[in-house]
C-alpha cells in the first residue's frame, strides 16, 4: 500500500460514507469551497486540507482502484465507500510501521507553508551566491512576486550579508536540531547553494528509499512544524519569523467568507448583505456556517437559539451521524441551514 492509498484510506474511515470519495479529493487538492471547508472540519480532516495541491484526479482514481482491487474498501452507492475488516486492519498495520505525519495542519497553513518553502530557498540561494561573491546563477523559481518578495527583505536587512547568512543558518540548525517529526535532510537535501543543485521531489525521495507521496507528505508534515514552531517561538527565530510574518493568519476563511464576516459583524442581516454582495442568500449561509467553523466565539444566536440547538444536537448524537435528512425528518420546524449550523458551531 502507497503512502497516499493509506491516506485516503484514513480519511474514508473518518467519513463514515457520509460523503462521495471525492470529497476527499477535493480536500487533498485544497478546494476553496465551503462544502470542502465544512467536511474539512465536520469530520476532523482539517489537516488534509491543501495538502497534496498536484494530485491529480487520475493518480487519485488509480489508488481507489488499488484499494478495492486489495478489498480494502467496498463500494455501496453513489461513491460512497466503506472500509472493510480488511481494510481496517490493514489501515493499523500500516501506520504502526510508518509514522502518521502528525503535524499537518493544511486548513491552517494552506498555501502559506509553500509560500514560506519558496521564500527561503531563493533566500538561501541568493546569499550563498553572494558571499561566494558569484552572480551569474539562475534563481531556482521564476515566481516574480517570490523574487520581489525577496529582494525587498534582502534590502531590509541592510547587514552584511555574511552576518545575514550566519544568521539564518544559526536560526535554521536550531530549528532543525530541536527534535523534528522528520528527518531535517527531507529539506535540507532540497536545498540549492553555490555550486550545489538542491534535488527534486522524485530525487529525494529515492535517495531516502520512500515511495514519493510518503515523502512529500513528510516534506509537508515537516514544513508545517517548521511553521507552527515558529510561530510560537518568534524571539528565537526573528529572521525566519520574519519570512512568515505576512503569510500568517489567526483563522482561515475563504476571502469572500471574510467579506461577509466583516458586514456580520456590522450586524447586517443575512438578506442585507445578499443585497450588498449581489449573492444568493444560500451563499451568504455557507459563508456563515464557514465562520462558525473557524471562528470559536462566533455568535449564531441570530441565526439559531439556544433551545433549538440543543435538540438538533441531540438528535444527530442519538443517530450518530452528520447527515442533515435524518435530522430534519425528526424535527421538520428547522431548516437545514440551521442544522448546519448547529452542528458546526458544535463539530
């Protein structure tokens, strides 16, 4: 079994069939869509979410072909697969030998994490060249706003750039020395200096003897500690902070999700800022429910009073499931707006 079939494997389990297979994919591929953000928190696979943003929908095909062909999960309707015994033991097996990536935390991080990966390697290269005083090279991207980005930190830190260097390298061999979920040569081997090419994905996956969606997986789980580690450490990595610091954001929403949250919290109703949006009402809920999800203290009371939310929320308890039907048909005052709500408010 390939790193990526024991993957959505893990994520299939979590959907219980309440979903098509291909929410998964959407969640790997980092969908930007309030549907994908739901299920992403509503069965716990925030984590996946923009995690493998270059998959593609026939490798992913193939590994489902793969998985049933192992009867590791069956088909029942409308491509929604269940794990079997099989597959479930099989599930336990595989990640008792290789390590679950337990630092991803893609609806976090989301594209942030790449951004920050490609910042630092352009970073790394430009000085290495520099204090080698060698300046014909090709930058290792040709991403204009990563090599203006660059260039404007670069003429930021106005300190030689030998000390610059000496810096960065104090902070990056800290950070990689403080007991890492990965091996630091997941990145470090990517990386590209004077006179020294950083490998590819394939490359160093073949060097580490992983099949390559372990190691890209574990080039993500890695960069999203780097990250997270970072974050909550800023006085002792100032300059790597500094990489970060625009890319870093307390929740994660949708831009047009964060529109409307800004107008909700104007106390425009959901009809008024329909209006001011030019957006179906059912958009402006999605975006509500959205909020819910990533933001703790959100006030549905507008929306949902307490009473209520606590049947709905008993109800699917007792039914143990998130589907929206089963719930509606045993309490048909509600609308399904607010059941999703109440079961995002309460994930």
């Amino acid at each position: 079994m390939t790193f990526l079939e024991a993957i959505i494997l893990w994520a299939l389990k979590k959907l219980k069939g309440e979903r098509t297979v291909y929410s998964v994919f959407h969640l790997l591929k980092g969908k930007k869509s309030s549907q994908t953000i739901q299920d992403a928190y509503l069965y716990q696979l925030d984590i996946l979410f923009y995690t493998f943003p270059h998959l593609t929908r026939r490798d992913f095909d193939i590994s489902l072909e793969s998985l049933a062909d192992k009867s590791f999960i069956i088909l029942h309707s409308n491509k929604r697969y269940f794990l079997t015994e099989q597959g479930e033991n099989q599930l336990e097996v595989f990640f008792a030998i290789h390590s679950f990536p337990a630092y991803l935390n893609g609806l976090k991080y989301q594209e942030h994490s790449f951004t920050f990966w490609n910042r630092l390697v352009i970073i790394i290269q430009v000085l290495s060249n520099l204090i080698n005083k060698n300046r014909f090279y090709y930058p290792v991207t040709r991403d204009n706003g990563i090599l203006r980005w660059v260039k404007q930190f670069l003429n930021n830190h106005n300190k030689l750039k030998d000390l610059l260097a000496e810096s960065l390298f104090t902070e990056l061999h800290l950070l990689l020395s403080n007991n890492p979920p990965e091996r630091p040569e997941i990145i470090v081997m990517r990386l590209t200096g004077y006179k020294h090419i950083g490998k590819t994905v394939e490359q160093s996956a073949n060097q580490l003897e992983m099949d390559v969606t372990e190691y890209w997986f574990r080039y993500v789980n890695l960069l999203h500690y780097v990250m997270e580690h970072i974050s909550e450490n800023k006085a002792s990595y100032p300059l790597l902070f500094s990489i970060i610091q625009d890319t870093y954001k307390p929740f994660s929403m949708t831009k047009s999700t964060f529109e409307t949250y800004e107008l909700l919290l104007k106390n425009y109703s959901i009809a008024e800022i329909s209006r001011i949006r030019n957006l179906k009402e059912s958009t402006i809920q999605d975006h509500i429910i959205e909020i819910a999800l990533s933001t703790p203290d959100f006030n549905t009371n507008p929306f949902i009073d307490s009473k209520t939310e606590a049947e709905i929320l008993a109800i699917a308890d007792n039914i143990g499931m998130q589907k929206l039907k089963p719930i509606k048909d045993q309490i048909n005052r509600v609308s399904y707006f607010q059941i999703r709500l109440a079961l995002a408010k309460n994930r």
